[in-house]
C-alpha cells in the first residue's frame, strides 16, 4: 500500500501555470496497471451536484466565518453567472482580484481541516453516485484518476482523498511559511487553462493523451474534452449536449425528475463560481481583522 502526498508547479514555455496535488491515501497498486492512460474529471455538477466552492463557502458560514447574509449574496452572484454565463475579461479580473483579497493570510493547514470537515458533512452527500462509478472503473483498470477544478488545489486534493482518486489539477496560490499570500501562481483554472494544465500533467506524468479520457458538464471545457482521445459529456449544459451530438461523444446524465429541473441551468462559469465564493468570504475576512 503507498501512501503519498506531493504538490507540483509547472510552468510552460509560454508562462502558463498549473498545479496538482496527489491525494494523500492508501492506494493498492494495479495487478496491470496503465502508465500511459488517465482520466480527467471536473468537479462541479459532473462529480458533485453544485459548486464544490458554494458548499465550502455553505461550511464557513455554518462555523461563523460569515454571515448567512453573505452568503445570500453569494448565492446570488452564483445564480447570476449560471443564467448569463458571463464570461468576459472584466469578469475574470473580478474573479482574479477576489481571490486574492480572500485568500491572504489564511493558513493551508486550516484551509485543508476546514475542507476535510465541509466534504464529509456537504459534499459527500452530493457527489454523483453514477460518476463515481465510472472514476471508479478506470481506477479498476490501473488508470490515474485526477480531479480538474477552478478551486484552490489544496481543496481539490481533499476531495480526490476523500473519493480514493489519483489527486486534483486545481488554482494554485502563492504559499510562503504555510501562509496564502494573497497572490496566484498563474491564472485560474478555468476553460482552456484547464486543457494546458492536463497536457503539462500528461508531460510530467508520461501520459498519452490519445489514451486518456476527460468528463465535464459544461461547454466551458471543450478545450479539456478536446484534448483527449475519450470524451464524455455529463449532465451536459445545452450547448454541451449539442456538441457531444455532433462529435458522437458518449452521454450521461444522471439528473433525474424535479432533481433535474432544479439544477439543470447553464453550466457555471468556473470563474464566476470562484469570485462569487471569494466575495462572500471576504467580508468575514475583512471584519475578523477590524480591531
């Protein structure tokens, strides 16, 4: 049984940055396993019904760290990006500048007990036991499974933990003596910086892309589902599900009845989910530092 937890920064020849961090668990290794083939899953409403980053945000404000008012807004500025699909430069300098107002001085370690605790109480509940299944196949098949999200790495590395998966491609920000600085490395992971961090975690790895598969709900990461041999289309926004018909991608959706109605709005930008997150908490952050 290996146990391992590892961090890794790489940057490209083109100054892009991506970060991914192994899981921390006890693994069996594969009687066969697959060096060369991976599979690449996004987080929000593919793994998990909703926003990994709302259901933290659900956790802090459960523990004091803001208010339910705050997060009213939050709930809103979230409803806002999913119905407008905002996605401009504008909205990812927002985004951007949010994060890093909300991160600065939080410890890793507390972003990490806080996160282990909100999985098992929130997300838990919510992952999709379908999708599930099939990250578990291609672990039964000794293939690498990796988590790809716009929330910080640190929390994408909870969730694979807590899932049993290989570990998460996710935000990475700037950490000096165990502390969030208030600046990323890089851009966020969002859209087609998703497709750039899996092709430099394939040349890290030594995987072969064409071997490789990728799941999303959302056509913000046809870049991700181009990219790789093996598309799959999961509880898929419209233009998604247009696409996946028109390139033959398999299907899945595992929303069903007045479940479905409820949560089968366009696919949220990655970028939105994360300012309107970063934006609740900060008020918090902020008034915790007012003497």
């Amino acid at each position: 049984m290996a146990r391992t937890r590892k961090v890794t920064v790489s940057t490209d020849v083109h100054g892009h940055t991506a970060g991914w961090a192994e899981a921390e668990l006890d693994r069996p290794v594969p009687a066969e396993p697959d060096p060369t083939a991976a599979a690449f899953f996004d987080v929000d409403n593919t793994m998990m019904q909703g926003a990994s980053i709302y259901w933290f945000a659900r956790g802090l404000a459960a523990r004091k760290y803001f208010t339910t008012g705050d997060l009213a807004r939050f709930a809103w500025q979230q409803a806002r990006f999913r119905l407008l699909a905002t996605e401009n430069a504008v909205d990812m300098s927002q985004a951007k500048e949010a994060a890093l107002a909300f991160i600065e001085g939080w410890r890793v370690d507390e972003i990490e007990r806080l996160a282990e605790e909100i999985f098992d109480e929130l997300m838990a509940p919510r992952i999709w036991a379908g999708t599930r299944r099939l990250a578990q196949r291609h672990l039964d098949a000794g293939e690498r499974v990796w988590l790809v999200s716009a929330a910080p790495v640190e929390i994408g590395r909870v969730i694979a933990t807590r899932l049993g998966l290989t570990g998460a491609v996710g935000t990475v920000a700037e950490v000096v003596d165990g502390a969030y600085t208030g600046r990323l490395v890089g851009d966020l992971m969002h859209g087609p910086a998703k497709a750039e961090a899996v092709a430099q975690l394939a040349a890290v790895e030594g995987l072969d892309l064409t071997r490789c598969a990728a799941y999303s709900d959302s056509a913000n990461d046809l870049p991700m589902l181009t990219a790789v041999g093996r598309a799959v289309a999961i509880n898929p926004d419209g233009t998604l599900l247009r696409q996946a018909r028109e390139r033959g991608w398999e299907v899945r959706d595992f929303r069903t009845g007045r479940r479905a109605a409820k949560i089968a709005v366009p696919s949220t930008a990655a970028a939105g989910l994360l300012a309107g997150a970063v934006s609740a908490g900060l008020a918090l952050h902020r008034r915790r530092r007012t003497p």
